[in-house]
C-alpha cells in the first residue's frame, strides 16, 4: 500500500536540503505522487501546498473538492475549498510565508502568474531545477511495477517478428505495436514510433504512410502505462537480412548499450553514463552521428529526472529507474536504437527489459 504521508515528509527534506519554505503542486504527476489525487489541470485552482511549519493544504474548487475528498492519499491535507466569488489565489498566499518557493514544472503560468501577484514577498522557483528528485528514487514497490510494465512490453515485441512489414505502411505497423501493448497489460498506449528506411534516421519520426520495403532498417520505440507506471521499448529490425554496414552499426550501438549499463552504480555522475555511451560510438567514427541524451529517467511519467546527459553531474542513487539509449542517426539513409530501462542496485544495475537485442530479421 503506498504511503502517501511518507512521500511528503521526503518532499520536505528535500525542500530543506535545497533551502526552500515550500512546494506549490499543481494537477500532473506530483500531485497525484504526493496525494493520489490525479485531476485534469483546469483553469480553476487546484494548489497542494508542503511547507514545513504547518500541515499540507489542498486549495481546491468547491465543485471539485468532494472528488479530492476521496483520494487515496489525502487522508492528513487540510481540503481548502474555494467558491467561483472567491480569490483562491489569496486563500493560497495566506498560508505561505515570505522566502523561496518551488512550483511544480507543469503549473500553468496564468495560475503562477496570479500567485505571483497575490504573494509580494515570495520568489517562485522551478521545481524540477531545485528538488528535481522528488521522485526520482523509486520505491520497491515502484521498481516492481516498472518490472511488470517492462515484461509487457518485452512480451509485446516477442510478437513483433510475426508481423508483416514489407508492403505495409508504418503507420499500420504502429497500429500492431499498439494492439500488442494492449494485449500484454497495458491500460494505455502512450506512443508508438515506427520509421522505416530513411525515417528511422528521425529519432522521434511520427509514422506515417511510407511503404516499408525490402532492406529498411525500422527503428521502433513504443510503450505506455501499466498500473500507473510506464514502459518504454527501442529496437531495430531490419526488412530481409541487414546489410553489412546495418549490422555493423547495429553492433556500434549495442556495444555502446552494454558499455552504457555496465558504468551505472551508486555514486557515479549521471553524465558518466552518457560519456561511456557516446565514446563507443565517436571511436567507431560515427560520434556525429549520436544525436540526443543517452537516457532519461521514467516512472509515473515518460520522462523525468535524472537525465543522463553532458553536464549533469547528479551522483545516481540506488533505486533511480531510467532509460539507456544510444543511437546512430545517418540522415537520408538508416538509423538505430536500442533501449532498455534499468534501475540502480545497490552495487551496480539490473535492466527491467529484455527483449532480444539481436538485429533481428522481419518479413
């Protein structure tokens, strides 16, 4: 059972260790980690507020606040309902001392812009800049949701070789992907990319109604939500037999995967794992061609902290859960990418996929 309570008084530490009187939670992921309580964002306010000097409040519409009465989470925050006659802007400041405040990154600026006015004497930070692990070390029973979603949606690419690809359009492949995400688990399908041929040089090429053919390279990326945590699956397969430049790039990649998931341990820079990927793959000459972050991290969301790029220097810490994720991109040609999720151990890191990462032939 998740212990909603125990995830706000780590979110005060957090506030304390970055010296901050505050966090402003509107409707997305953080509220709904902090609360259990998920509502669309609307242009009513709806603002959880964890300070360290009094009990988190719930300002929230009155029409909405029956709905927030039952979250499962919520047992321990004050409900503060506002009626439409009333300023929740004002209701909110009236409980938030001057200093330094994170809002979450997703607050709408007319909301943040309205607070801002209502509180002279606060300054507002971003949150995913000064308490960006708010949720970035998972709990066990976190990690184990993420494993479940991930055999999802190994289960759902062991399918894949099955399927026809040359003569179909991506776009109808992309609409398998879907159906077999469904069909091992998944409450929702988040995304499907399907490039083929040259397409699959476009890291996030939207499928479209290219006609697959014999020879492409057909990066596909796919996942979605499994009792509420994500999946996120990238492998290459390849129309026919690869080629022999294919499948030495394939290899590149693969090797800069393993050379990736092997430097994640407690303690080591984020940017560390990126640096290990991207020197595989820059000694084999094609550096250039490696052209995004090696991984970001995934849980209730798709993407969230820790981002394992240049420059991050975050010590990883055990139970963080992101992706690994090197590519080789060679425009108007071919691409490839392969991806696994991984979570960090106590003295090195267990992947939470494992789907075959062979370069894998298709029909």
């Amino acid at each position: 059972m998740t212990d909603y309570a125990a995830r706000r008084v780590r979110a005060l530490e957090r506030l304390a260790e970055a010296e901050l009187e505050g966090l402003v939670v509107t409707p997305g992921a953080d509220l709904a980690y902090l609360t259990g309580y998920d509502p669309l964002p609307l242009e009513r306010l709806i603002a959880l507020l964890v300070a360290p000097r009094h009990d988190p409040i719930l300002v929230v519409p009155a029409l909405e606040a029956p709905g927030a009465a039952m979250a499962a989470g919520i047992e321990g925050v004050e409900i503060v309902p506002w009626r439409d006659d009333e300023d929740p802007y004002e209701a909110l400041a009236r409980r938030m001392r001057s200093g330094r405040f994170a809002v979450t990154d997703r607050t709408w600026s007319s909301h943040l812009l309205a607070l801002e006015h209502a509180t002279a004497d606060c300054l507002f930070v971003a949150a995913g800049r000064t308490v960006p692990l708010l949720r970035a070390v998972k709990e066990p029973d976190e990690v184990e949701r993420l494993r479940a979603a991930g055999r999802g949606v190994d289960a759902a690419f062991g399918d894949v070789p099955s399927l026809t690809f040359a003569g179909r359009r991506e776009i109808e492949v992309a609409g398998d992907l879907a159906r077999l995400l469904r069909d091992h688990g998944h409450d929702v399908v988040g995304f499907t990319i399907v490039g083929a041929g040259p397409n699959a040089a476009s890291p996030h090429h939207e499928p479209g109604d290219r006609t697959i053919r014999p020879g492409d390279a057909v990066v596909l990326d796919f996942g979605g939500v499994a009792d509420g945590y994500w999946s996120d699956l990238t492998r290459t397969v390849f129309v026919g037999e690869p080629s022999e430049e294919q499948r030495r790039v394939h290899g590149i990649v693969r090797e800069a995967q393993q050379t990736a998931f092997e430097a994640v341990r407690p303690g080591v820079p984020a940017q560390e794992i990126d640096r290990a990927a991207r020197r595989v793959i820059a000694e084999a000459g094609y550096g250039e061609s490696f052209i995004h972050r090696t991984g970001h991290g995934i849980g209730v969301e798709l993407h969230e902290p820790p981002y394992l790029v240049e420059g991050n220097e975050l010590p990883l810490e055990e139970g963080m859960t992101f992706s690994d994720e090197p590519g080789i991109y060679l425009a108007g040609r071919f691409g490839v990418r392969i991806e696994d999720q991984v979570v960090v151990t106590e003295d090195g890191a267990e992947r939470l996929n494992e789907a075959s990462r062979e370069p894998i032939a298709v029909a």
